[in-house]
C-alpha cells in the first residue's frame, strides 16, 4: 500500500481530493441540505493552492470510482471545494428533472467548460452556488 501511495504524483492533490470527497459524503449523508449550501458558499480560496484542472478532474474521477461514490451531489460539490480554494471560478449548479418523479442533478461550470456525470438538459436550475 505505501508503495501505490509513493507512486502518487501530486501527493497534496491527492489528499486534498480525498479529503473533500470523504468530507462532502459526510456532510450529504448525515445533515441538511441547508448545511451543504452553507458550507459550499463559504469556500476561501488558498493561495498556496494551484492546481491544474485536468489534473483535479482526474483524481476525483480516480477517487470517486475507487471508493464507489456515485452521487453527483458529493462528487461536484468535492470538486467544487477544490477548483474553488485553487483560484477557479466555478459555479455549481444544482436542478430538478421534470416529470412525475423526483430527481436531481449537479454539476460545475468553470472557464466555460461544463462538469457533468450526467445529461443535465434534462434539469430546471434551482440554485447557483458562486
């Protein structure tokens, strides 16, 4: 196991993805919805945190799928932490399908590119988060 972790490029990128992503399955699982957004609006960003985005997105995709994290609520608000503390602008967005069911979808807008596990056409915005 150590040798996988000596093996790690951005060691720092790593856990700081790895930790957001163990923090934001907590805070998704265990509270309100109201208390994500709290937290989510309240992201400083850290000036000794630059990372590049291709490289943030792949070790959250990495991160996510090994340790089975499938809800784009977690996933995106994870990464939106980290684009956030590393100077980006991103903008999450969260929205409800149409329809007779209930569903919701997430995900980040940042330097005109569009973060997305999924198809979100189908999606009415309800909130920004800046």
């Amino acid at each position: 196991m150590l040798s996988r972790l000596k093996k790690i490029k951005q060691k720092k990128l790593f856990f700081s993805v790895l930790s957001s992503t163990l923090f934001f399955s907590f805070i998704v699982k265990f509270f309100p919805f109201k208390i994500l957004i709290k937290i989510l609006r309240h992201q400083i960003k850290l000036p000794f945190l630059k990372f590049k985005l291709d490289e943030v997105l792949n070790y959250e995709r990495k991160i996510s799928n090994k340790m089975k994290i499938n809800q784009c609520l977690v996933r995106m608000s994870s990464l939106f932490c980290i684009l956030k503390q590393s100077s980006y602008k991103p903008k999450l967005f969260i929205g409800v399908g149409s329809g007779n069911k209930f569903k919701s979808h997430a995900w980040i807008r940042v330097k005109n590119t569009i973060i997305d596990l999924d198809k979100r056409e189908d999606y009415q915005i309800i909130m920004e988060i800046i």
